[in-house]
C-alpha cells in the first residue's frame, strides 16, 4: 500500500519547499512533488501529514563502534593510549554476545532517536567467529535501523584476543557474512582492515581484495594519531597514506576514517585516486587528536561524510551534532568563518554518505530508500523558521526530531522508539552493569 507523506515543508533538491509529499511503497521514494499533484497520481495512497513539521532525509553515521556506548563515561580525560587500556582492553574480555547485542541496541537506540537512519558499523569483537557480529546485525534490526556492518580484519597482537583473527579466518568469515546478507535492503557488510598498526600488510591487502571481490568499499582507520605516523616512518619509511599506496589499496573503494596526521602529499594523493573519509570531529576533540584539515581534503576533492565514532570517544551520537562540530571546529582552526558552510556538512552527513556507502540513502528523490525524519518546527531550537535549514544544521536540539522512517517503516513515533521502549534498553544496561560489578568483586 502506497503512503504520501506530507507536512508544511520538505527538504528537496537543497532547499525547504513548502507543500512538498512524496510517495513510499516497498520502503522506496516513488514519487515526489507538489502535494497536489502527488493526490492526483495516487488516490489510493494512505496520506499521512505531520502539521507543524519539517520532512528531512535521514541523517548516516558513518562511522561508529556500538558496543562502545556501553563503556561511555569510563576513562575519561585519559590519554588515547591510556583510554584504550582503561575502557576498551580492560572491558572487552567481560562482554558477551549478550552484552555485545545490549550495546549495539543502547547505540542504535539513540542514534535513531537523533535522526540517524543508516549506521555504518565498525565492529571488531568478533570472539572467534562471527556470533558477535550477528548480535549487533540483530539490534539493528530490532531497532530498525539500516546497517552496514564495516567487518573489522584485526590481527595485530598486542589486542585483547578477542579482537583478533588470522588473515585466513578474517577473510572466510567476513565474505560469509557479506555473502548472506547480499541482497537485504537493511543490512551490507563491508571489508574493515583495522589500521596501519592493527592489521599487517597482509591482512590490509586481504581486506582489499575482498572488497574488490564483493564490489563495495572496504573501511580503515588512518592516521588518526602521531604515534602510527611515527611507526610507518620506523617500519616501512613511509607516512600511513603513501604506505598504504605501497600495498595498493588506495583507491575510490577506499573510506579513510579519521585522517588527522596527513601531509599534503597525502591529502593530493587521496583526492587524486577518489577515496572518500569518514571524519568524525568530536571524537577526534575529545581524544585530543588533532584536527583533520577538511577545506584543504573537500580541495583535493576527497568526498567527506561523518561519524560519531565509539560512544567512550564522544559521548554523543547524533550526526546533526557532528554537522554543527565539523563547522566550528573548522572555522576555528582556520581561523576562518568561510571555510566550510552550512550546506557542506549538511551533504557530508546526507547525500555524500550514500555515494561513499554505495547505498540509495541520503536525499529524498525518486528511487531513493524511504529514510526520513520529521522535525517539529515549532521547537525553541528551530525557532526563528525563516531560517529554518542553518539553524537545523547549527542550533536544533534532538528532542526537534519527532519522527524518523527507514525503509518506509516508522521507527521513532513522536519522540519514542517504536520497536523497542527505551526503558527496557535502559534496563538492559543496568543489568549488564550489575553482572559486571558482581564478577569484579
């Protein structure tokens, strides 16, 4: 059954246009214009009309680590290396499929009530074999939220065992899973080789070559902090990009997370061969890694979408948030009120997620997945509505977001989760909490 979706103004082609619809069925955009004429095609279609509400494409987080919403709050105000011992390596032995799933819907859970409609996750629990894994594709599921799980290749081994795979066990299982979900609207696997330090040559060129195989991008943390610079340098006598140019795997398959450390060398060299980051601002403030030089990578024309990173390295998850972060941080640094626009990192957490993810998300037009959310333009934070578009970018709060559709299906209805309640999430955490304090003592 065919829905038009109506309310007082809806973002299309760059711009809030007043008396817009659009039309779902089978969890597609079928059509989009004038209300009017929209009635016209389709008598049959059930309307439903959001008065008082702005429609928006759903916002993608491209990169996140679910179960880190569960360590939140732990180390804190830590050296990186310190809060990886402290939060990461100190609690991944204690974290069962249970607590992986519980985790996976405490982030997604959020994440959709803040306007995230697809989330690409970054997971390396995998416990030796790919139960883990299909934890978090079910939380996915149960919350409702379109997924791509970017399946992380990690053999380096000063990591907590779990983490850890050899390159044959890392591909087999990673194609399985890709190969199984191949074809399912909500949920794609993509190759992850962790990073320069975390995965051995081999294990990089593995990922690649998989990616090549399965067709899609594959994920790889870059150059996030000094130390991997200074550790390609002693290794190989290369920066972390020309490295990896060296095993080959630069290129427009290719999503760069993070990108701090570059010289410009590697800024021209990314740009020129397609590759895409996926940059993740607050996380890289509130781990003190520096600041990524975006004007200088959106020059090289390097495509950009962002990511809220690990709930432990952020705090947050919203990508709205993320938008708002990239621009000030980015001004600030360059000392530049001009350097990057309201319009830039809105497309970096919409449309150009969907080009770097391969997926039909991120704008609302014909063909498109139905991924939407509807803010209430009446909320304090949207308030003056004349200016409606900079101030959901700068200014808009979460609770402005009251309903959000992936795949046609509502899955935030004024404010709350549809499919699962937040208190049961809430309990769920507290309980795991409980065990976790029980087996320390």
């Amino acid at each position: 059954m065919a829905k038009l979706y109506t309310a007082d103004v809806m973002y299309v082609e760059e711009s809030f246009k007043p008396n817009y619809g659009l039309v779902e069925e089978h969890g597609r955009i079928v059509a989009i214009g004038p209300v009017v004429q929209l009635r016209q095609e389709y008598p049959q279609a059930e309307e439903v009309f959001w008065a008082g509400h702005a429609i928006a494409p759903g916002t993608v987080n491209a990169h996140n680590h679910s179960f880190q919403s569960l360590l939140r709050g732990i180390a804190v105000d830590r050296p990186f290396l310190e809060w990886r011992e402290q939060a990461l390596y100190k609690y991944t032995p204690l974290l069962d499929e249970e607590a992986i799933y519980t985790g996976a819907l405490l982030a997604f859970g959020e994440m959709a009530r803040y306007g995230v409609t697809t989330v690409s996750d970054f997971f390396y629990i995998h416990n030796g074999g790919t139960a883990f894994d299909e934890a978090v594709i079910r939380a996915a599921q149960d919350v409702g939220i379109r997924l791509v799980l970017a399946r992380t290749m990690y053999d380096w081994s000063g990591a907590p065992v779990a983490y850890r795979e050899t390159v044959t066990e890392a591909v087999e299982r990673t194609h399985a899973l890709a190969v199984k979900y191949q074809g399912n609207a909500m949920v794609t696997v993509h190759p992850a080789p962790h990073s320069p330090h975390a995965a051995s040559p081999e294990m990089i060129k593995a990922g690649h070559r998989l990616a090549v195989q399965l067709d899609t991008p594959f994920h790889i943390h870059v150059a996030e902090e000094m130390f991997e610079v200074h550790d390609t340098l002693r290794d190989y006598g290369l920066r972390p990009l020309h490295y990896l140019d060296s095993l080959g795997v630069v290129d427009e398959r290719m999503i760069s997370i993070h990108l701090v450390w570059l010289e410009q060398s590697e800024i021209e060299l990314i740009g020129s061969r397609g590759g895409s980051l996926a940059y993740c601002p607050s996380s890289n403030m509130f781990l003190a890694d520096g600041v990524t030089r975006i004007p200088e990578l959106m020059k090289a024309g390097v495509k950009i979408t962002l990511g809220s990173d690990g709930g432990c390295s952020n705090n947050r998850i919203s990508v709205f948030e993320e938008m708002r972060m990239c621009a000030l941080l980015q001004k600030v640094n360059r000392l530049d009120g001009t350097c990057i626009t309201a319009k830039d990192v809105y497309r970096m957490g919409t449309a150009r997620a969907g080009e770097i993810l391969r997926l039909p998300i991120g704008s609302l037009q014909t063909g498109m997945a139905a991924d939407f959310v509807a803010l209430n333009v009446h909320d304090l934070s949207l308030t003056p509505k004349t200016e409606l578009f900079a101030n959901m970018v700068y200014a808009m709060q979460p609770g402005a977001i009251t309903h959000v559709v992936t795949n046609g299906k509502l899955i935030v209805d004024e404010g709350l989760l549809v499919n699962i309640a937040e208190r049961q999430i809430v309990s769920r955490v507290d309980e795991l909490f409980e065990r976790l304090a029980g087996h320390h003592h």
